[in-house]
C-alpha cells in the first residue's frame, strides 16, 4: 500500500479472529482420524468428536477392542462428563481408558 507522506494512516485489525481448530489422532502405522472444528473445545465438543470421528475410524482401522486412548489431563479430558462417556464405551468395547 502506497501512503503519501506525512499523511496519517490507520490499519483496523480485528479483536478477536475466527478460530479453526484441527484435532486429530495418530496411531502406531499414521494419521487416524482428523477433525476440523472452528470455536473453542468443550467437553461435549470433545465427546462428539471421539463419537464421530476417533471411535469409528479406530475400529474400522485396528478393530473394535484392539486399541486404546491415551490423553493429557487437559481440562475437557478429565470433565465428569467426558469420563462418563469413556467409561460407558469401556463398558460396551473394552477399548478406551
């Protein structure tokens, strides 16, 4: 951008920009499932993505029950009802923990 000298000039930027989020899983032979969301992660955001996506593909790939989940203590990891949801998966595939 050309701006003649001396002149005053004002660039607005916005506060706060969309946000896209890529979430995905990475098993022993690649990439297993990629999600692609836009706002923040919730626990329910969370439980449709492994519902959805991680779940489906993990069994299509390694079969049902021959894979587990590993994740960080990350606040929608660890919520009541994210838990509530692996432990009812556990129960009926015995493949997440």
């Amino acid at each position: 951008m050309w701006v003649k000298k001396g002149s005053q000039h004002y660039i607005g930027t916005k506060a706060h920009c969309p946000k896209v989020h890529v979430w995905g899983a990475i098993g022993k032979d690649g990439v297993v499932g990629i999600h692609v969301f836009q706002g923040n992660l919730s626990a329910p955001k969370f439980i449709g993505i492994l519902k959805e996506c991680l779940i489906p593909q993990a069994n299509d790939r390694y079969g049902q029950g021959n894979w587990s989940l590993a994740q960080d203590n990350d606040p929608k990891h660890r919520a009541h009802k994210t838990q509530d949801f692996l432990k009812s998966e556990k129960a009926t595939s015995n493949q997440l923990f």
